[in-house]
C-alpha cells in the first residue's frame, strides 16, 4: 500500500502518492515557498538593515525600529537572526521527526530553550537604558519553567 492523501473538489476524487511524479511538483512548490518565507524574508530584512549608513537614525528607527530597539548598537542584528533560529529550531523540533520519540523531542526544548540562555548570557544583547534590567529578566523564564512545573523523578 503507498502513501498518500486523498481530496475530493465535489465532482471527483483524487488521489496522490507521496513524493510520486505527480505529488514532485506540488513538494517542489511547497518547499520553495518555505524557504522563501522562513529564509528569505529574514535574509532581506538582515540584508537591508545591513546597508544602513546610520541605523540609529530617528528615520531608520521608524521604519525598522521593531527590530533594533531594545539592543545595543552592536547587536542589531538580535532579533532577525537569533531569536528567529531559536523559532525555527523549536519549530522543526516540534513538527518534524527529528526525534522520532515523544520523550527525546520533549528532552530536545529545554536544551535548546538552555542554549538561548547562556547565549543570551553570555553576549547581553539588550541596551543599558534601564540599568541591565533586561540582562536579567530574560532569561528568568526558561529558570520558572522549572519552578512551575517541578518533575517527580528529579525529586
């Protein structure tokens, strides 16, 4: 037996096989248009902030300043690179098999949610502006997780 989906137009019913000759162009169409939208639009947004003589710029800071503002001068880039690979990371975690079971996906999040800490530790991409509060307050989340949601067997 093959896999595949059925769909049904309400004249006729349908029938494809996965990754078949007949499925080839819809997967090769689908898997443009993601790498498009997840990586491209990211790459053009890093591209064109990238080529600003003054990012600074009261001008620049309106157009782009949902990315910038917040960060210091040298880690523009934050949030258009990092934090969108830490999405993309949980993401491909989450609806992939990565890891094929439910336990080691689950094993997977706060790895990577650890890395996004010490990371964040480790660089301290936000401005000064509030005496490094930021600096402090973003990592507490990953450390409540564990607070909230104390695990039997460690105990």
């Amino acid at each position: 037996m093959s896999l595949g989906f059925y769909w049904d137009n309400g004249q006729t019913e349908h029938f494809r096989i996965c990754w078949g000759p007949d499925h080839f162009l819809l997967a090769l169409l689908a898997c443009v248009g993601l790498v498009v939208w997840c990586a491209g639009v990211p790459v053009l947004l890093f591209l064109r902030l990238y080529r600003l003589p003054d990012r600074q710029s009261p001008e620049n800071f309106r157009r782009y300043g949902y990315f910038i503002q917040g960060y210091e001068p040298v880690f523009w880039w934050w949030d258009i690179i990092v934090k969108r690979a830490d999405i993309g990371l949980m993401n491909v975690i989450t609806y992939t098999n990565l890891a094929n079971d439910e336990k080691a996906k689950l094993l997977l999040f706060p790895f990577l949610s650890g890395t996004q800490l010490a990371l964040c530790a480790w660089c301290r991409p936000f401005t000064n502006s509030q005496a490094e509060i930021l600096d402090f307050v973003e990592p507490e989340p990953d450390f409540q997780c564990c607070e909230f949601f104390p695990s039997d067997d460690v105990r």
